[in-house]
C-alpha cells in the first residue's frame, strides 16, 4: 500500500437541495476519508463551494477527484498543490483563568478574546490547521470548557 | 401548453419517442396512471411485481440500444424496484425509472406509503431527481432521459410527489438540455491517440480487452473493423459476448474467473493491453498484481474514473469507444503491420489446442453445456438470449455461439438472480421478430416467476430453458471446492412442478430428460410460439470449468474438477 497522504480538495457545486448527501454518500460509499467539510454558498452565485479535507494514497485521492467530477451538480474539482488553508477555533475559558495569558496566546493565532460574560470568556483563532493544533495544545492548561473547529477552507495561490 | 404534471410525464414519453413503458401502479402515482388509460401513444405493460418492471425495462433497453422506461407508485412499489436499479447501474443500462411519492405536504411525516425514496437511490443510480414544482418537470424529464443515454449510460430516477402530478404548469419541451456541469467528453484526445496506436504497431504480442462499454457505444462494427484491420486477437468479457462474432478466427473467447484457458493465458503472456470499454473488474482480472503482467496498458472509456481505478494506464484514453476506434482505425491504416503478430497467434492457437473449453458427455444424464450448445445450433443468430444468474449463466457465456452485439442480454455486475426471465419479455418487446430465450435456473426461475402472468397476457413467448440440477448450483460448487463439499441450504430437491405451473398462468410446459426430448419441445415451443417452460433435467453435479478460484492469478486455472 501506498502511504495516506492529508489532501485538500475544493468542490464547485450548484447549490441545490441534497448535493451534500451526494458528497457525503460517495465518500462513506467508497470507503474514503473526511477529516473535516465545510460548505457555504458562493456570494452571487448558484454555486456553492466545499472544502474537504481527506487523506488516501496518490491512487486513491486521484480517484475521489474523478468520482466527486462525475457527480451531475459538480462543476469543479480543484485538488490542491499550492493552497492558502485557514481554519477557526472557538474556545470558552473560565473567566477565573489567567486572561492576560490566554489573550497574547490567541494574538499570536491571529485571536482575540470575542465574548465575554459573567462567569466565562470566549476566544478566536484563525490560523493554518496545524498551527491550530499547536494554538489547542498550548491553551490545555488554561483548563478550556469547550472548544469548537470550523473545518479548513482553502484558495489555491 | 398549461398542463397537469401528469399530463407532462405523458407528454415528455411521447417527446421521447417511448413506445413501451413497464410498470405497475399505485396510490402516488395513480394521477399520472389516469393519464396512462387516456392516451394511445404508447403501450403500457403491466408486470407482476415492480422488480420486474424495471428489469423488462432494462432487458428492453439493452436489445434495442434505447433508453427504457419503468414507474412505480411509492413505498413498497419503489422499494421492490431497488433492485432493478442497482442492476442497471452496475451494468450501465440507460433508464428512466419514475415514482410517485407522497404529496409535499406531507413528505417528512412518515405518511402512508412514504419512503425517502431518493436517498435510498443516490447510490445507485446515475443521478436522481425529487420534483418539488410542476414548472420544473419538463425540464426534469428531459434531462432524466440525456443523462441516462449519454456518457457511461445508467439509470436516472425522477420520484415525483402525487401533488406535483395534479399541478398544473407550462409545459415547453422544445429548450435544448444545457447541464453546465455535466459534458460527457467523447471524442478523445489525438495525440494520446496516435501514441497509443504506435505502441500497437510496436509491440509483439498485442491483445484486444473488448468490454461491455463497446455495446453501449454502438461501436461493435467498428471494433470488428479495427481487429480484422490490425489482425490483433481479442478476449472479450462477460459484458461483451457477441461484440465479435463466434466465426471470427481472431476472437480466442471469454476471459476471466470462467473464461477459457487461451483467453486467460493470453492476458498473462501479452505485452500490450488494448482495453475498449472495459472496467478491470476483479471477476475478469483475478490477483490483480499479476494480471497482465509487464504489459502496458491502453485503456479506452468514456467514464474518467475507470480509467487507472484499479490498473494503471500507460495509455489513458478518455472518450466515447465508437470515435476512439474510428480514430484508432485512421492511423492504424498506415502504421500497423498484420504479419508482424504471426507468432503471436501460434502462440494463441497453442494455448487453444492445449486446453479448448469443453465439457464431457455423459452416457446417464444430458449436459447443461450441450443444451445451450443445441440452442445454439438450432436458433443460432435468430434467437436473443438472457440468462439469470448461477452456472447455467457461465455456461451460457463460454457455449452459446453469440454472433452479434445486443444479443446476449444477463446481469454481469450485480449477478441478480430472477433478472433473466423479466428481462426476456422486455427484449421480446423490443425485438419481436427474434426468439426469445431465456437460460434459467431452478432457483433463479422462481425469483420473478409471476412474470409468466405478464408475458402470456401480452403475447410475448418467452421460452424459459430451466438448466435443472436441483441445486443452487453455482453456490453448491463453491462449497464443494472451497467449503469442503459441506452443502448448506443449496440443495434444491424440493421443487414445483414446473410444467403444471407454466400451464397454470396458460403457458406451456414442457419436462425433458433426453436429447431427443429436448429437441421435440424446442421446436414445439417455437412452432406454437408460445410461453414456455422447458424443464431440462441436467447432471447435478456439473462444474463450470474452467475455473480461477477468486483472488487467484489468470494463469492459475483449475481445469476440470470430477465431482461424484
Ligand atoms: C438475488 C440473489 N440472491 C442470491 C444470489 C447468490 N447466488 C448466486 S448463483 C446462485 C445459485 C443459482 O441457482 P440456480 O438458479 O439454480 O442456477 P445454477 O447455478 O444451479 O445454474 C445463488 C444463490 C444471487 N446471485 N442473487
Ligand atoms: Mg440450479
């Protein structure tokens, strides 16, 4: 077997009532991966676009590519090389943790402290995917309540 | 025009030029049925169950090259067609199934009848289609029935709410289908092309991979054109028997798990694969990492991604087979050398001699394979043939000496037992003028026998050749060869009298053990042209041979197998 490699694809879809089932079928049909999907419409269009995170073997991400084309509402297919990706976190802290702390931590993620209310805080990060692991790893000790990702989206350079 | 939704469906088969619709009605689609008993523009055939429905659509289909059409109400009557679709999608068939479904209102509420008809066939069919607005229809139908027959053809589904089908709406069905995102390529690329054509004119030991995508594309002339043209050999799969004639002397036969011993040692000795409309399935294929091994590989199809899905090509080539090959044929002209493959074809003739498909008579009990080879003798190219699923299929591949493209209609990729005889009634439709046999087992038969009642009612005389070895046969020889001859649940020696229940839907029924028997109630059955059951008592414990035990390599074949 060849080695699974993390891919990012970048699907073009007319946006209308179940073509995200068709995605998600062909993917769960076929046995192949999602690390993370996210979609939204294209502003001023009758496209939306997808962003999926996979990992599969050269023959396998070839394959995906092909099988995703050939789903009748899929206008492209962009398998990306040479991306821009970016990926948010959302994490709520208790406001008795040390704020100055987590406030330079998020500032060097691209964050800042969004809401705060009378017994928690929440903070942004935008950043590439690993540097948003890294950012999750470092905030453990600050003893997060929740934390949520948004999945990674991407634009070829 | 301002219509009713029903009336558009009505309209939108006529605009098709549909003269037969299979199908069977119910509560959600009984408004589009009123529109049915109005008109005359086409014949409706009612089958007896909605699985049947679709596979006489398909049978229908695959003989006359056009799209088939089947409807069904919703729940259950979708449901049971499942099925069908699957088959069709397997095997590429291009057909329109419409359903009826719950009016909108009440979609989501668990109605009577409701099921989430379009998610359960995303997965299997080429695209699918829940109407919400009348105003939508035409365009919906018209696409349904482009997307069906264009590109790798396949089922489209197009489920429609009993609300919609009372709506009343334009209808225009003039606007030309303009999918944006769907443009099958067809032509192929010409470059890719000619580089592929010099590989053949270099390579010494060639060999044509003929599949199932060269009947679909219509392209069997061709095909035969460029294989007398370069007088390269050629196996064919299971999906493409009759692409190239039995008489043609550069046909060595089928390949794969059945194929013949030459075939199959063929594609392990050749340097030069030349695939048209072929898909690598693993029933052709076997071990994989040893199929044709160290040869390069050309690969033409129009659907991208069967190309290098499981094989590599060196070659890529993606468009419709019919203009490849004509492509191919304009270079091939000038570049390739016939005599050059002389060896090559000693080589063949060696392999052929060595181990020829054959089967052993019996001085006791007839043979599946001498039956179908009688068939043969007797109807030959004036019969279309289908066949359910089991050995009596195999055999029916590697014995009937099949003549022509479209003759030979059976389920390949799903191998979906009780396809054989609907799909015969809807070839009978579609080519009235032929015979219509149908090689049948004695589990297979009983599948979708209330399919006598559909074809005695509309005059189609099907004549069913049950190969009976009171077995589930093909499971029964697994057993014996993988599972230590532990028969569970396969031995079928309980079973109807089925010259009683051929008569009791007024067909005719026929019980042969003999040659001469045999002989008597084929020609009875002709002569009478009737439908027909012809109850063929056949050695039990027959084997298809040859055999490539799955997951094995091409060129390790088990030859023959004497079971007692
Ligand atoms: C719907 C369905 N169920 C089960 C099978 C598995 N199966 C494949 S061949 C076979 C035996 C078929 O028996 P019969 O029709 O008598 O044909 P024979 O092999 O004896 O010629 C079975 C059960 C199948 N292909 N399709
Ligand atoms: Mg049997």
């Amino acid at each position: 077997m060849e080695a699974a490699e993390r891919r990012v694809i970048s699907v073009i879809v007319i946006n209308e009532a179940s073509v995200l089932s068709r995605i998600t079928d062909l993917f769960s049909g076929r046995g192949y991966n999602i690390t993370s999907l996210t979609v939204a419409p294209i502003p001023e269009s009758r496209y939306s676009r997808l962003t999926i995170v996979t990992s599969g073997s050269v023959r396998v991400i070839e394959q995906i590519t092909k099988q995703l084309h050939k789903l009748i509402p899929v206008l492209k297919v962009i398998e990306h090389a040479d991306l821009v990706e970016k990926e948010m976190a959302l994490v709520k802290f208790p406001i008795t943790e040390n704020l100055a702390d987590i406030s330079a931590l998020c500032a060097a993620y691209n964050g800042n402290i969004v809401n705060v209310s009378e017994d928690v805080i929440i903070t942004m990060v935008a950043d590439e995917p690993k540097r948003v692991d890294y950012f999750l790893s470092a905030i453990k000790r600050f003893h997060p309540k929740e934390i949520v990702r948004s999945g990674a989206v991407a634009l070829e350079r | 025009m301002q219509i009713s939704g029903a009336q558009m469906v009505i309209e939108a088969l006529i605009a098709e030029k549909v003269d037969t619709l299979f199908g069977y009605p119910g509560g959600a689609i009984m408004n589009v049925y009123d529109e049915i008993y109005k008109q005359n523009s086409f014949k409706h055939i009612l089958t007896r169950h909605e699985q049947a429905a679709v596979h006489a659509a398909e049978g229908y289909a695959k003989a006359s090259g056009k799209v088939g059409v089947a409807m069904i109400t919703s729940g259950p009557g979708f449901t049971n067609a499942v099925t069908g679709l699957a088959d069709a999608y397997m095997d590429s068939i291009p057909l329109v199934v419409i359903s009826g479904q719950v009016p909108m209102s009440l979609i989501g509420t668990d109605a009577f009848q409701e099921i989430d008809a379009v998610g359960i066939s995303r997965s299997c069919t080429k695209h699918n289609y829940l109407v919400t607005d009348a105003a939508d229809l035409p365009r919906v139908l018209k696409e349904a029935f482009y997307i069906a027959r264009t590109g790798r053809p396949g089922p489209v589904h197009v489920d429609i709410p009993k609300d919609v089908t009372a709506q009343i709406a334009k209808f225009d069905y003039s606007k030309p289908v303009d999918i944006e995102t769907y443009k099958p390529t067809t032509s192929g690329n010409t470059r890719q092309i000619k580089k592929a054509v010099e590989a053949i004119a270099h390579a010494k030991r060639p060999l044509f991979y003929l599949g199932g995508g060269i009947i679909n594309s219509n392209a069997s002339e061709d095909v035969r054109k460029l294989v007398t043209m370069t007088g390269i050999p050629a196996v064919e799969t299971f999906m493409a028997r009759g692409t190239l004639s039995v008489k043609d002397p550069l046909l060595i036969s089928m390949l794969g798990m059945h194929g013949s011993y030459a075939a199959n040692m063929a594609m392990s000795e050749t340097d030069l694969v030349i695939a048209l409309g072929a898909r690598f399935d693993d029933r052709v294929t076997g071990k994989l990492s040893e199929f044709a091994k160290g040869a390069k590989i050309i690969h033409v199809d129009i659907d991208p991604a069967s190309i290098s899905k499981l094989v590599p090509a060196d070659f890529p080539i993606v468009g419709d087979v019919k203009h490849v090959v004509k492509s191919m044929m304009d270079v091939a002209k000038t570049l390739v050398d016939k005599e050059r493959y002389t060896p090559w074809l000693e080589t063949i003739e060696n392999f052929n001699r060595l181990h020829p498909l054959s089967y052993k008579e019996d001085s006791q009990d007839l043979k599946p394979q001498w039956v179908i080879q009688r068939v043969g003798e007797t109807l030959g190219d004036k019969a279309n043939i289908s066949t359910d699923v089991g050995q009596h299929q195999m055999w029916t591949a590697q014995f009937y000496p099949f003549t022509r493209a479209r003759q030979f209609i059976s389920s390949g990729g799903l191998g979906t037992m009780g396809f054989g005889f609907p799909a015969a009634i809807g070839v009978k439709a579609a080519d009235p003028k032929r015979v219509s046999i149908n090689f049948t087992g004695d589990g297979s038969i009983l599948m979708n026998v209330q399919e006598l009642m559909t074809a005695v009612e509309q005059k189609l005389p099907v004549i069913n050749i049950i190969l009976n070895n009171n077995y589930l046969g093909m499971v029964r020889q697994w057993q014996t060869l993988f599972y230590n001859k532990r028969h569970s649940e396969t031995d079928l020696s309980m079973q109807p009298d089925f010259v009683m229940l051929a008569q009791a839907f007024g067909g005719v029924g026929y019980r042969v053990s003999t040659k001469e028997e045999f002989d008597a109630a084929l020609k009875d059955a002709i002569e009478k042209n009737v439908v027909a059951f012809i109850d063929v008592k056949v050695h039990r414990l027959e084997n298809v041979m040859p055999m490539v035990p799955s997951g094995g390599s091409l060129f390790n074949m088990m030859l023959d197998y004497k079971e007692k």
